[in-house]
C-alpha cells in the first residue's frame, strides 16, 4: 500500500543551494545564458537557500538532503564547501556534499584535500566533456573520460575515500562502464537517470542498452530525477516507464529518488515529483520503496542512519 505523501522518510539525493548576492556561479551570473536542457532558465536567477527549499519541500518527509555542486566560479572551487559549512552550521542542512573538482587540471590534488577537509564531503562531481550526439562520440577527447589527464584526476579519488558523481548522456556510458571496470574501488553515481532526453522509440532504446552496460558494473548506483521535458507537464504517465526501466535494469538496492531542485522546478513542483515517484512504486513491497527512498542514499552517501 502507497504510504501518505507526508509519511515515507525521504533522503533527498540531489539538491543544490546558492546565493546569488554573494558567491559567483558564471551559468547563473553572466549573460548570455548556456545551452541547457530545460530551456530558458530565467527563473533560476535568483537565491535560492534552506528556507526556499524546505517550503517547497514542506509536505514530503524530507529527513535529509544531499548537495550537488553547482558549478561554481572556477576560479575557487573549494569556495563552496567552505560557503556550505556556514550553511550546515545553520541549519544542519545539507547532510553531505558532492564537491566540485575540475579532474583534468593541474590542481586537482590540492582541491580534492582541501574538500576532504571538510567532514561532509563524500564525493566529487565533473561533467566530463560529452558530445552532442551519439553519433558525434570522439574517444578519448581531451576533457572526456577517456582522457588521461581526466583519468589521472579521476584516480586520486580513491585515496580520499570520495566517490563520483557522473553526469553524462546515455550515449557516453559505454565509456563509463570502462571508468567502472578500470577503477573498481571508486563508487560512481549516475545523475539524472541517464539523461533520457530523446523519448522515441529509438532513443529510449539506445538509452536502456547504454544503462544496461553501464548497470553490468557492480559499483555503479543511479540517481533518479532529471525526468523532465520542456513545455510539458511532469506525469506518471510520461515517466513512470523510465523509472521502472531504471530500477528493473539496475536493481532496487542501486537507485535512489532525487528533486534536483531547484532546477526541475523549471517543470514541476516538489510534490509533483516525489508524489509522482510514490505513485510509480506504489507496488513495490514497504522495505523496496523504504530503499529507493531513503536507505540507499544513506548507505551509498554513508550517511549517519540517525
């Protein structure tokens, strides 16, 4: 039986915090606006802090949140985290922090010490460069997973007990299956599901033989959000077969629910989503919906069970 929207403990695993007054995020300061896969993202251009988003996530029973970086200025990556540490001492929130390291440059060892200082650091995240297409697939580009210099960056994370969260489209998972195999002691989370854009008959079809690759790694979880499209409504119709795609594909035990507020704002509400997500695996036994909703976050974030 579906729980009460306000009953079922939920591990947020991907939500982001800024304030636009006082930090420099370039994709939310400057002009002109990036490419980005929701559309105009005008309505992002402004603080968003620990009131915003526990109004907006006021009716769910969220016991505790994971932050993603949120590509900050480059120019001071361990900036966040220290901004973030004020903002855990504040409000407790967030309960861990997926940092920022650029993996390809030559700082990278000092930024990755300098985030491990920091008590609430379990992973790392750097969208390593993608193409456009599936067609368009340059291995080994500079700034790709398969670059040497990235994978340099990339193999320090062991010796800080950090993880990896990947963010890529499904047609770059083939080389993230290789990341996988050839460093086996790194946990990489995928973001986004994979990033299912394309929801033909086709693209869906190349999505799941590329999650299915990717899912033959054992110390490779996923993170389920990102589902939304632009210009049309966030509906269990148009993502539950995903989410179900998803976790038949990987197993229970290997994903979690994530908002990635506030920036799926731009096409639900918070109750939309995980609303949305309950109604999904509403079938699923107590214990299975308790693991995709909370448990596995905190076992793969290692969080505190409290």
């Amino acid at each position: 039986m579906l729980e009460s929207p306000s009953s079922q403990p939920i591990v947020d695993a991907h939500q982001h915090f800024w304030d636009l007054d006082r930090n420099y995020l370039p994709w939310l300061c400057d002009q002109p606006a990036i490419p980005f896969r929701y559309g105009d993202y005008g309505a992002l251009r402004r603080n968003y802090l620990p009131p915003d988003y526990f109004r907006d996530s006021a009716r769910q029973n969220v016991v505790k949140t994971v932050h993603v970086e949120t590509e900050w200025d480059p120019a001071d990556p361990v900036g966040e985290t220290r901004w973030l540490q004020t903002i855990i001492e504040a409000t407790g929130f967030p309960h861990a922090i997926v940092a920022q390291a650029r993996l390809d440059r030559d700082d990278v060892e000092t930024v990755l010490a300098g985030h491990a200082a920091f008590a609430r650091v379990r992973g790392i995240r750097h969208k390593p460069r993608a193409a456009e297409a599936p067609d368009r697939v340059e291995r080994g580009a500079p700034g790709s997973m398969g670059d040497p210099q990235w994978r340099r960056g990339y193999a320090m994370l062991a010796r800080h007990g950090l993880s990896f969260d990947l963010q890529t489209p499904w047609w770059h998972l083939c080389e993230a299956a290789e990341l996988a195999r050839d460093f086996p002691q790194t946990q990489i989370i995928l973001n986004h599901t994979g990033l299912p854009s394309d929801r033909s008959e086709q693209g869906l079809a190349g999505w799941r033989e590329a999650m299915r690759i990717l899912a033959e790694q054992p110390n490779v979880a996923c993170k389920i959000s990102g589902l939304g499209q632009p210009g049309q409504a966030w509906t269990v119709a148009s993502n539950g077969p995903v989410v179900l795609d998803t976790i038949a594909i990987f197993g229970i035990e290997r994903c979690m629910f994530a908002s990635n507020f506030p920036v799926d704002s731009l096409v639900a509400d918070f109750d939309t989503i995980f609303d949305g997500f309950k109604a999904i695996v509403a079938h699923l036994r107590t214990t299975e919906q308790a693991a995709l909703f909370h448990d596995n976050a905190v076992r793969l974030y290692r969080l505190d069970p409290a």
